[in-house]
C-alpha cells in the first residue's frame, strides 16, 4: 500500500486554485465510493487526493425558472429524498433509489457518478433522457456540456485536468410527463447495474411526444437510444407498440458478455425492461 | 417431559451483549505489543514447477522481519485434515492458485504486502488440469503421487438392473452442483505468540483447537504439548475454517521471529485459498412402481476435490450415504469418484456432501412425482425410512427419526394444502408487472447424519468448576461459531444445576484450560458436547452432595440441587453453593464424556452414521417470466431435531440456512477460468441480502432421542440442505421448466424459456388479471 498526501479544498475557489496548478497530478475525491476501491484494488495510482467534500458551495438542489440545479456534492440520498426531485424528476429519483446502499448512498455524490464514467453508473442514464447539462468550471472559466457527450469510453471523459464539475441541470419535467428507471443487478439491492434503461415522454392526447430513452450498462457508456425513441415518438401506448419499440431497444443495444450477465440476455433486457417500465407508468393511467 | 425451567426456553445468546457491544473479541480483532504483520504469497499459477525462489530483494526491505519458505519448516511441511498431502510452503510444486510459496513478516501489514511483490519465484507451467473428467483417463498429468483418485466408492444393493425392468416410470437426469463459497463475515485471522517457556499460543478462528495443535506439531515438528490453541469465537465457518487456514503460518511466524505475529486474510485471498462447497456432477436414474414405491435407483457421482485432500474423501462418502434421500430403495447401484484437478480447493462446507445428494435426489423425486401424477409429498411419504429399517447402501435406522412427521406436518400446512389458490395469485398487488410472474411452490425432504461417522473419534466432553460465589465455571472444547452452542450448552448445565445462566462462565475452545471435545462440524455439538454438559452437571451436583452430606448432617442421596443450593429431602436444610464451595476439601470440579454412538459395520471413512435428523421444506417462488428474475417469498421448514433446547436458536440456523440454501440456488458459484477463480470479492460473488429472504417460519418437529441431552438431536446443516432443491422444485411449478444445472441465473431462464423475450411470445396480451 501506499501514502497518499491529501489536500482538502473548503472552497471552489481553493479547488479550482489547486486544480490549476496541479492538474493531472492529483485526483479529485468527493463521497470517495469509487475512488477508494479503485486504489485498493490499484486499478488507479494516485500520488495525491484533493478532497472537495468540504464544498459547502456545491451541495444544494435548486429550482428556479423550470431548470433544476444539483450541486455535484449532492448524495444519492439526498436525490432520493428531495422532493424537487420526486416532483420534477421522479425517474432520478429511482435511479437514486437503486444506488448501493443506504451507507453507499450517504457517501457517493452525483458529480462522483458522472466524473466515474461508468457505463453501469445508475443516475447516468436518468440524466441523460433528461437532457441534463454538466457545468464544468477552472480557472479559465466554466463551460457546460451534455451528460451525454461527457463521457467517451469506460473511465474517459471530456474533463480536462484542471476542471471540477460543480453542477449538473435540467429543465423540469412538465407535468403532462411520463418517466421510469428500471435496472437489473446481480440482486435486488446493492449490485453493479447488468442493465440499465431510462425514459421519459410527454403525454399529448394520449400520444408520447418529446420521447427520449437511454441504455445502461448496454455499451461502453451509457448510451441515447434515438431509434427505439423514435420508434415510440407520436404513438399511443399499448403493448404492441412497447413491444416494437423494445426490439428497436434491443438492437440499439451492443452489450457484452462478463462476469455479471451475457450480451444476449443484457440486449434482451434492454428491451424488456423499457416493456415492464412502460406497463408501470402507462397502466392503471386510464 | 416438560417442566423444564431453561431447556425449551427462547433464552438471549449469552455472547450477544459483548458481540453487540464490541468488547468481545474476535480473532481479527486481535492485536499484542510488538507485534508483526504475516502475508502469504500466493502461486502465480494453477499447476506448475518451482524452478526457484528469490527472497533476498524481499528481505532487504525495510521494515521487514523474515521471508521464510519451505526451507525454514522444520517438520513434514504437509497438513490436511483426512491425509497430510498439502505444503505448509510448496517446495517444487504448486497445484492450485492459493498455493502458499512464501510467507512474510514485517513491521506492518503494507510493508509485508510490499514484500511480496519483491519475491522472485521462477515458475514452468506445468499442463492444466480442470476437468475431473479427465483426471479420471489413463493418460492424464498426474497431480499427485498416488494418481488422481481421492477417493472411490462403489455399492450395489439387491439388484438395480431387475428393479428397472420391473419399474413403471424410469426418470434419468445429470446434475451439476456448482463451486460454492462460505462467505462468512469474518476472513481467516489469528495471532501467535512465542512464550519465553517455549510456548507457543495461538489464538485464532478455527473448528477443531485440539487437530490445530496436532496439525502444528505435526508440520512443523514442535512438541505438541508446548502448543496452546484458543479459538473460542469465530465469524463464521460453515465448515471453511475445520481445515487448517491461517494456524501453521502464524505458528512458524511466531517461531521463526520469536514476535508476536498476526495474520489476516483479505477477502480476495480467502477466496483463491480456502476449501469451498464441493461441485459434483451427479447421474441419477431412479425407478417406480406405479403405486409409487421405488423400486431402483443408479448413482454416478464425480466430485471434484481440488488441489489436496483436506476432506474430500469423506465428503464423498456422505454424498454416497445420502443419494436415496431418507427413501428405501429395494435396489441400488453407486459409483462414486473424487478427483484431484487444479481447481482451487474444495472440503467441508455445512452439508458436506448431502446437500449435493438432495440436489439431485430430490428433484427426481419431484420429476417422478410429476410422472406419476401423484402428490409430491405424498410420493415422498410413500417411501421414507422409519425407525427400525435397513436403507441406502445397508444402513440401519436405530435411532429416533420422524421424517414421516415433517412431511406429514408440511401436508397440513397452508401453504401446501392450498397451493392451488396461492399459486394462482401469481404476481398480487405487484402493479403492471404482475403479469408477468408466475408462482410456484416446492417440497424437498432431506436427511442428515449428525457427527463424524463410524470409525472416527467422536467424543466430547465437560467439566464444570464450583467457583468461590457458588457460581460455576464451564469448560468447553468446541467453538462458538456464530451457531449459539455456548448458549444452548448452558442452559443444560443451568437445568441440571438449577441455577440462573448468568451465573455460569463459559470458557470454551482453549486447549490449555478445556478438555478435547471433539470438533465443531457434522451437526454433533448440541448433541454430543450438550450430553457430556448434561453429564458433567450431574458429577457436579453430586459431589457437591458428597462435600455437604457431613455438614448437613444428612445422607448425600437424600440431598438435591434447587435454587442454587443443595437441600435436604425434607427442604426444611439447605447450604448454598457458595457455602459449599467454602468448605475444606479442594475445589468441586464435575466431569462429563460422551461417545456418539456408532454403527457396528464400518463401510468407508465415517460410513455409516447411526443418528439422522432430518427436515422438510416447502418453498414458494414467483418467477418473472419478462427478466428471469426468481424471487422466494415463503419458506416453511419443519426440521426433525429432537428435542428443541433453544427455539430462537433452532429458528435462527433454520433461517441462515434457509438464506444459504436460496443463494445455492440461485446466486452464488465460484466461477473458475483455467484453474484461476474470476470472481474474488463480494461485489461480483453474489450472496443474498435480506433483500431476497423470505418470511420464514420454522416449525420443529420434536422427537426426543434418549442418547441426547433432554432428547435433543441436531439441525446444523439439515436447515440449509433441502432449500435449493425445494426452490428447483418450485421453478418447474412455476414456469414448467426443470434447471439441473446450479445457480439457476436470471439469464438461464430467459435463455431456456424458449428463446423468446416474453413480450415476443405475445405474454404482454392476453392477461388474466382483473378476475
Ligand atoms: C458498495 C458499492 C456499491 C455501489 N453501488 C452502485 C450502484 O448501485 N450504482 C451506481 O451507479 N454506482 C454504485 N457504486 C459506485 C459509486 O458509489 C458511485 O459511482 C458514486 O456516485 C461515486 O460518487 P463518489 O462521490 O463516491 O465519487 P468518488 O469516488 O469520490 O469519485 C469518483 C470519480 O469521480 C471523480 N470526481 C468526483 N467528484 C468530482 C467532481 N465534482 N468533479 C470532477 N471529478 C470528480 C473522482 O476523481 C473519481 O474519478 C457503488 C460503490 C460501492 C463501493
């Protein structure tokens, strides 16, 4: 093992000063769930840490003007308790749900999930049929991107070394929306996600409009399913219409084999999963 | 029976307070002045030649204090607990990846970690053998010198091919168990310590102190009566800590450094090195009359045993003891054949071969129950062995055992009699989901033998000591493994004395203070160690009787215990312990043993038994047809465990072994590449959470055995056992599909539910809800 020599930021400025002069040389650690493991298991060797948890700046949920604000501070277990959240993105919500553990929950930040990069990351994919935005902030100013286009490969991403994400965002959902998360683990709770898919949609005169679906766990990020979308995009529900959409689901799904499931039943179940998410919010609707 | 003021009572564990509270100790927790931190270094292959080991790197570290290999053991460097084939530190070979090369000691354990990785060992990979298979062809490498065969077995009883020709239904399948871990919460642990008399005391988790010195002693060549053991409380063991761990390491640690010295697997290590659950492949083919009598039964089975022996060998003999499940079959034939290969390790593990037998066993039952069109329990309740039969490969049932009672009492349980209905509420209040579910419910019967079988040493024994406040001391050689054993022994020392517990000490598995008692494994010490607890208060209380005569001026017969005094037949004199103990004449020390009984014919190593218990589940699943998902919503067990001394203790092993059973089922197996295991800590080895436990009720079925301590028998692995088989069984109401192949995946499902996604096969119309 070895001695890591440890900074702790109180301030974004303080974290952004650092960051500037340090970059690469150091890592960023929040709730640290990822981090830790990835050190113990050497998977990452970082000679240094510069702790943000410290950031009371970075840690609120706001909404204002129909945009919603998460600090990247903000935990899992906050998510899932906000009632912002459970009004205007009740599909984060259940991702936030599925994270870990309570313990896990307590500790792993947002901004923890997204930087990770992780194509089993489970809010990830919430955020992305979200549309949801990353402001990346440094010395040099801040910049906003995507979640979609943040990540490039499993652990790879568009952050550069100077950069903290400090927020991510997103327009409320309106109240005529339909959305789900729905996973599959190992086991119910505390398991790397095996699949993962997220939607949501407007509902007008019974039709779904503005539909966007994202896969987890799927590829090597988490990925947008414009296909299976479209193939929702205009129609009214029913179970044959979630059916043709959950064979768009499993094309557009490109899974592989490892230890916690095959690419066959994975690609499966991205289909499958967006029918049982679709019978749970659309049924029972009238 | 009955009257009892501590037997049958649901009395708190007497460790629970120090175990909630942090003050109680366990072998990890351990820590002495000066101590250093010992790390193994593991083989960097399955099988290959040591060419040459380099410490010198290593030992220049600083910061560490040895390096030492297979040339710093003084003894035969071999342990194992059945025969002596497995390296303390290999010399020239390595046959598995937990294959112990080096060992170091250091200041702290990541400078002892750092070491490691400065060892230079030259290996040539040796040819690879995975397959038990193939260990059993002429030309294949051979692992050891004796050849590849563990162990083989071979009966035949009455005449299997006329019973088939005579039989109405023939059912025939082949079964494959898979590679299972312990998963216990507590990784092997322990510190020794150099005493300057030459004592060398090590205290650590483990089943068997008394084997631990032996096994010592013996690989290192250190006398064994300057070895003292202590391993009174283990996290766990399941039968994964009765092999010998970390004990040597820490011994020749201790000796070689002459420092405290403290060893702790990581998860990862204890996954790669230590024994696990046995897979065996099992062939059954298993014939009926048509009014549901067996009529012949034909069993191949193939065990893979791993690297070395350890309790391979005997592990087969119970998966031949128990291949007709508690079931007379006139006419029988098994082969049975253990084999060594590159794959890991496998040994004891709470079942020890009968859980792999019930597997198979009890899902032909099932399929022949279907054949038939009979009952399940029924067809089970057709064919049980009673008291007085001759069974399986010639055994004889002598003593009490009322597996016909827990069938009978799972046939009047709700949950069986109306099936019908439960089973078509498939999916209530589930939401949209809900149509996808499809319910089923399960049986399985099981039976199991309860101590070490003939021919193996299997005694236990007790003292209890008056102590000066007319509290006792009791003294007792088995461990206290998460089981509450110490509790349940207590509280029969506290019945015969008649005194509160709390006024008995329990010191237990420490081979300077306690007598050997045997070990603790194969469902023997609530039995065994509980009758010679029985026997020991007994001695106590009369020679307490004897030192009060005089005083008391009466004779010792006339006199009893009660009230924590002995008191005269007319009660109207009484002298309490304390005064008792203050009396001249030396310390009152009461002493019990017991031998388990033993069948008069020995067929193999530890075959036959002579005491059973056994125990009938039904189990209810819902499987969602859409993702393959199995969830247990209800188990009901009905063990056969003779008298109950502890209910919450009963119900406690029927619910941990209920939970195990369902990741045998369903979650776990070790999965291993090329003798390499893939899957080393708990986040990609699945145990089940409390998430996936069921409601539970245990209801125990109890008829007394006369041998036992108030009638009591066992229930240690006969909770777990009939779970998995149960859950198959329930599977294939459920969804019509019959899983031979162990754990039954989410994947396995959805591939065998003919290949199309549920929402494909048109699931998603047609429903029957809203009736
Ligand atoms: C037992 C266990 C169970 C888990 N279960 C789940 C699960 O079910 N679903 C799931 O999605 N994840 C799970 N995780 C993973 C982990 O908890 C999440 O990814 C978590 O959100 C990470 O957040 P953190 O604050 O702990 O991040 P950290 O570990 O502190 O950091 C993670 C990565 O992000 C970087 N980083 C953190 N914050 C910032 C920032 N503001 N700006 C730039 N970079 C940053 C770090 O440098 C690091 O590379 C689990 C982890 C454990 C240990």
């Amino acid at each position: 093992m070895r001695e890591i020599e440890t900074v702790a930021a109180r301030t974004l400025d303080e974290a952004l000063d650092v960051l500037a002069r340090r970059g690469d040389g150091i890592r960023v650690i929040a709730g640290g769930t990822d981090v830790i493991v990835q050190e113990l298991e050497r998977r990452k060797e970082a000679r240094a840490l510069l702790s943000i948890g410290g950031i009371g700046a970075l840690r609120s949920i706001t909404e204002d003007g129909g945009r919603v604000r998460i600090g990247a501070l903000v935990t899992h277990r906050e998510i899932e308790r906000s009632p912002v959240i459970r009004r205007r993105a009740p599909l984060l919500r259940e991702a936030a749900f599925i994270v870990g553990s309570p313990q896990i929950k307590n500790l792993a930040t947002i901004g923890g999930n997204i930087a990770n990069a992780s194509p089993v990351a489970d809010s990830v994919p919430a955020l992305m049929a979200l549309e949801a935005t990353i402001t990346l902030a440094s010395r040099r100013g801040e910049r906003r991107v995507p979640v979609a286009e943040f990540a490039t490969g499993p652990g790879r991403t568009v952050r550069r070394p100077d950069e903290l994400i400090t927020e991510v965002s997103f327009d409320a959902l309106p109240p005529d929306s339909v959305s789900f998360y729905e996973r599959l683990g190992q086991r119910r709770l505390l398991s790397i996600s095996k699949v993962g898919v997220a939607f949501r949609a407007r509902l007008r005169d019974g039709r779904f409009a503005g539909v966007a679906v994202a896969l987890g766990a799927v590829a090597p990020t988490v990925i947008m399913a414009p296909r299976t979308a479209a193939a929702l995009e205009g129609e009214r529900y029913s179970p044959e219409v979630a059916g043709r959409a959950a064979r768009a689901a499993e094309e557009e799904s490109r899974a592989i084999t490892d230890l916690r499931s095959t690419s066959d039943y994975r690609n499966r179940m991205a289909g499958a999963l967006l029918v049982r998410g679709l019978a749970r919010v659309m049924e029972g609707r009238g | 029976m009955g009257g009892y003021k501590y037997i049958g009572k649901r009395i708190p564990r007497i460790d629970a307070r120090a175990k909630v509270d942090g003050s109680l100790r366990y072998p990890s927790d351990l820590s002495a002045e000066g101590m250093i931190w010992g790390r193994v270094l593991r083989s960097a292959h399955p099988h290959a030649r040591i060419l040459s080991i380099d410490t010198a790197e290593a030992e220049r570290l600083p910061g560490v204090v040895a390096v030492l290999t297979h040339k710093d053991v003084g003894g035969t460097n071999r342990f194992g607990i059945e025969r002596q084939d497995q390296p303390v530190l290999c010399e020239d070979r390595v046959r598995y990846v937990g294959d112990a090369v080096a060992l170091v000691g250091a200041e702290t354990k990541e400078i002892a970690e750092r070491a490691l990785d400065l060892i230079r060992v030259e290996y040539e990979p040796l040819t690879l053998l995975d397959d038990p298979r193939a260990a059993l062809e002429p030309g294949a490498v051979r692992l050891h010198e004796g050849g590849n065969v563990v162990h083989e077995l071979h009966f035949t009883r009455g005449d299997a091919a006329a019973g088939f020709a005579a039989a109405d239904l023939v059912v025939e399948r082949t079964y494959r168990t898979q590679m299972m871990d312990h998963a216990f919460l507590e990784c092997e642990a322990g510190l020794a310590r150099l005493g300057d008399d030459g004592v060398l005391t090590v205290e650590c988790c483990g089943q068997y102190a008394f084997r631990d010195v032996t096994q010592i002693a013996r690989a290192l060549d250190y006398p064994p009566e300057k070895i003292r053991m202590i391993e009174p409380y283990t996290g766990g063991a399941f039968g994964g800590k009765d092999e010998v761990t970390v004990q040597i390491h820490l011994a020749l640690l201790a000796l070689k450094t002459r420092r405290p010295c403290k060893i702790w697997l990581s998860r990862e290590e204890h996954f790669i090195s230590c024994t696990h659950r046995h897979p065996v492949e099992i062939r059954m083919k298993t014939g009926v009359a048509r009014d549901g009598k067996l009529v012949a039964h034909e069993v191949q089975a193939l065990q893979d045993g791993g690297a070395y022996a350890s309790l391979t060998g005997p592990v087969l003999c119970l998966v031949v003891e128990h291949c007709c499940g508690p079931y007379l079959v006139p006419n029988l034939r098994v082969d049975g054949w253990a084999v060594y290969t590159n794959n890991g390790m496998s040994g004891a593990y709470r079942g020890f071969g009968a859980t792999q037998a019930h597997v198979a066993m009890e899902s032909q039952m099932d399929l022949l129950a279907r054949g038939l069109g009979m009952d399940p329990l029924g067809l089970r309740a057709r064919n049980v062995i009673r008291k007085g039969d001759t069974f399986g490969i010639g055994q004889e049932m002598v003593m009490a055992f009322a597996v016909d009672k827990t069938i009978e009492r799972a046939m009047a349980h709700p949950l069986w009699r109306d099936r019908e209905r439960i089973r078509g509420a498939a999916g209530d209040g589930a939401g949209a989901a809900r149509r996808w579910k499809r319910r089923g419910i399960g049986v399985a019967t099981c039976f199991q033998g309860s101590g070490l079988g003939k021919g193996l040493p299997d005694y236990a024994a007790t003292t209890i000591e008056l102590a000066g406040d007319g509290s006792v001391n009791l003294f007792q050689g088995t461990i206290e493994i998460g089981q509450g054993s110490y509790t349940g022994l207590a509280q029969v020392a506290a019945e015969i004395l008649d005194i509160p517990i709390e006024r008995i000490t329990f010191i237990g598995g420490d081979t300077g203070r306690t007598l050997d008692s045997g070990t603790t494994t194969a469902s023997r010490v609530m039995y065994a160690a509980g009758e010679a607890t029985l026997r020991a208060a007994r001695d106590l209380v009369a020679k307490m009787k004897e030192r009060a005569a005089g005083p008391m001026g009466a004779p010792a017969e006339s006199l009893a215990a009660g009230g924590g005094a002995i008191v005269s037949g007319d009660g109207r004199r009484s002298m309490s312990f304390a005064e008792i103990a203050a009396l001249p004449g030396g310390p009152i020390r009461g002493e019990g043993w017991f031998h388990i009984p033993a069948a008069d014919r020995e067929f193999s190593m530890g075959l036959p038994h002579l005491v059973f218990c056994s125990n009938t589940q039904i189990v209810l699943v819902e499987v969602d047809t859409l993702t393959g998902e199995v969830a247990v919503l209800k188990a009901v067990a009905f063990p056969d465990c003779g008298t109950v001394i502890n209910p919450i203790n009963v119900e406690g092993q029927s619910e941990g072994g209920i939970v195990m059973g369902i990741g045998y089922a369903l979650y776990e197996e070790n999965v291993l590449e090329k003798g390499r295991f893939m899957n080393t800590g708990l986040s990609t080895y699945i145990v089940p959470s409390s998430w996936e436990a069921p409601e539970i009720e245990t209801i125990p079925v109890e008829e007394p055995e006369g041998t036992g301590p108030f009638g009591a028998r066992s229930v240690a692995e006969v909770v777990t056992t009939p779970t998995a088989p149960a859950i198959l069984n329930a599977i294939e109401d459920a969804i019509g599909i019959r899983f031979t192949e162990m754990p039954v995946t989410p994947e396995k499902i959805v591939a065998a539910l003919a290949g199309e996604s549920a929402y494909r096969r048109g699931d998603t119309e047609g429903t029957e809800e809203g009736h």
